[in-house]
C-alpha cells in the first residue's frame, strides 16, 4: 500500500536533505537508506524514484509518494501499487 503527501509540506525539509516542493520526486520509506532508488508500478506506469524521506506512519502502508511521483503514476489516492527497491 501506498499514500501521497505533499500540500501543505511544501517547503519542508526532507529526512534525506533538501525541500519538499510540488515538482519534488521520490519516497519515503521507514527502512530503506536515502538514495535508494525504488521501481514503482501502478496501472501501467512504471517510475523509478529515490528514498528523499522517512515514513510513512499509517498502519499498513510501506511507501508515502511525494504528489508529483503520484501524478506521474495517475495515483489519486491510497492505493496498492507493486515496488520493488534497485540494486546498486
């Protein structure tokens, strides 16, 4: 399972580094060490993004997409989607 943060964090530091920001792309994943790069599926489109950040915090979800890895997926809302972390 998967939810999708952004509005309202914009400008936020990251976990990893950096600021949140609309056009920001990646993950946060509890376990995963930043900069990990994460396949990420959901009906049919297919994104490779970095772990930016830590979460998410809700039961039963792995991975929380920042907005903008959403809207390139076409994920609305919490969904299932298939990720599987890339090797080095």
């Amino acid at each position: 399972m998967a939810t999708w943060y952004g509005p309202g964090l914009y400008g936020n530091r990251m976990a990893c580094g950096g600021r949140l920001t609309p056009r920001t792309l990646g993950v946060a994943h509890k376990r995963l060490p930043c900069g990990t790069r994460v396949a990420l599926r959901y009906r049919g489109h297919t994104v490779v993004v970095p772990v930016i950040d830590r979460g998410p915090y809700s039961r039963g979800v792995d991975y929380d997409l920042t907005e903008a890895t959403a809207r390139k997926l076409g994920m609305t809302q919490t969904s299932r989607l298939a990720a599987a972390p890339l090797q080095h």
